[in-house]
C-alpha cells in the first residue's frame, strides 16, 4: 500500500493510500471515541449534506484508523488566506454552509446539552464549584432543540473542490442539539485563531441571516467556553477564562 502522508502530530496521524484518507489515531484515542467518531460521521453521511463516504474501521500497525473518501481541493481557510479581498464572499459561503447544517436532523447522535453538561463538571477544580453551577443552570435553562451541530465548525473544516463543491469534514463532535450553540462554538473558534475581527463579522452575518439576536448567541459564549476549557491547550486557557464570567452581556 503506497501512503503519503498529508497530516502528522504525536496522537494523530493522516495520510493518503490507495485514493482514500486514513486518519491513524493514537494511544490516547480510546477504542470506543474512535468508534464513536465513525458512527457519527456514518449517521451524518445519511442526510444529503456534502461529506466524505466512510469506507472502514480497522486496525493499521496495531492502531486504530477510519478511512475514509479523499476530497481533493482547498479548505475554505486556505482560500481565505489566499484570497483576502474576497472575505465577504467567503464568509458568506461559510454561513450558508453552517445554517444548512442545522437545517438537518439526525435523532441518533448524542445531544448536545449532555455533552455540555459533562464537560461543565470536567473542569473541577479548574473552575469553582459556585461557576460550575452558574454554567449548568444557564445550561438548563437554555431552549432544547434538535438540529445537527457540527461541534467544531471552522474553515479549515470545508473544502472546496475544483469545481466549487463545498464538503464538510470531521463529524467527530457531531451532536443534535441548539444551533446557536455551535454559532458561539464557531464565534470562539475565529476569537481563538486571532481573528476577532473576522468573529465579530461572522456572528453578525449569522444573526441578520438567521434573524437570531445576537445577545442570545452570546448567552451561549460562558458555556461553550467552558466546555472548551476542560481540554483546552494552555496558550488558549486564558482567554477562555475571560469568557466564563456569567454575566449578562449587553
């Protein structure tokens, strides 16, 4: 099997082989996460959003791997960097990607509440007990709905084919649960990258496209920066702290 490697660090390994994408995963990566990823990504295949076909689960020199179709083209992040007198465009393209996403429903994936009430009380004892529970009752109160969230929504997260067809890649976090949820996953996404600008661009896109208030995506900020905090690199922790503060945005 010929493979040429497109992606590497220490637990994570992607490469091309045979026309397919295998995404080799590390030690740390436990059996059922992996498995979990696969069938979020199978369960996601079955709408008609642009995704890659899942070929396989199996093992490759004794670690666990997901193969997958190999789109060929540039992620949306890419041409942006390219391209920066076409932002607009592009931030457009990028909206229209998202909301398309939560037009969907997929009732088998995980929801998104109990994934963010979990990681919530991961972050004891970085986070305080009277945070915490600040966080889970803004959680709780907080409408329930059922569209697919993407859960890690971002540019590099699109590619884009030669002849402009857009594909969403890596369900991994995939989960059913209030869109603007995973906005405000995307808002802290861009704020994280270095690009505040283009978040503050790209939450009032959304919002006039949406017709959704932009303080009620903001009251969503606290809670997926802190369910961000609990396996957050060191370089972003500060910030996130900054943004777990329950306080009413004005």
């Amino acid at each position: 099997m010929n493979k040429q490697k497109i992606f590497s660090r220490a637990d994570k390994e992607i490469y091309l082989a045979d026309g397919n994408l295998v995404k080799v995963f590390g030690a740390n990566y436990s059996k059922a996460n992996i498995l979990n990823e696969a069938l979020n990504h199978a369960r996601v295949e079955e709408t008609d959003l642009n995704v890659p076909k899942l070929h396989a689960v199996q093992v490759v020199d004794g670690k666990w791997a997901i193969v997958l179709d190999y789109i060929e083209g540039k992620t949306l992040q890419q041409l942006m960097d390219e391209r920066p007198e076409k932002e607009e465009e592009y931030l457009n393209l990028f909206v229209d990607l998202q909301r398309t996403v939560f037009s969907k429903t997929v009732p088998m994936l995980n929801k998104l509440k109990d994934k963010l009430q979990g990681r919530i009380s991961a972050t004891n004892p970085v986070l305080e007990a009277t945070t915490r529970y600040d966080l889970h009752t803004r959680l709780d109160s907080m409408p329930k709905h059922t569209h697919l969230c993407h859960g890690d929504f971002n540019p590099t997260n699109i590619i884009i084919t030669k002849d402009g067809t857009p594909y969403i890649i890596d369900w991994a976090h995939a989960t059913q649960g209030n869109s603007s949820a995973d906005v405000a996953q995307s808002y802290l996404l861009f704020y994280l990258a270095g690009k505040k600008e283009l978040a503050d661009k790209y939450l009032k896109l959304y919002c006039k496209k949406s017709d959704t208030a932009i303080q009620y995506v903001q009251r969503w900020i606290p809670i997926v920066a802190a369910s961000r905090l609990s396996k957050a690199k060191a370089e972003e922790a500060d910030l996130l702290h900054s943004w777990i503060d329950v306080v009413e945005y004005e």
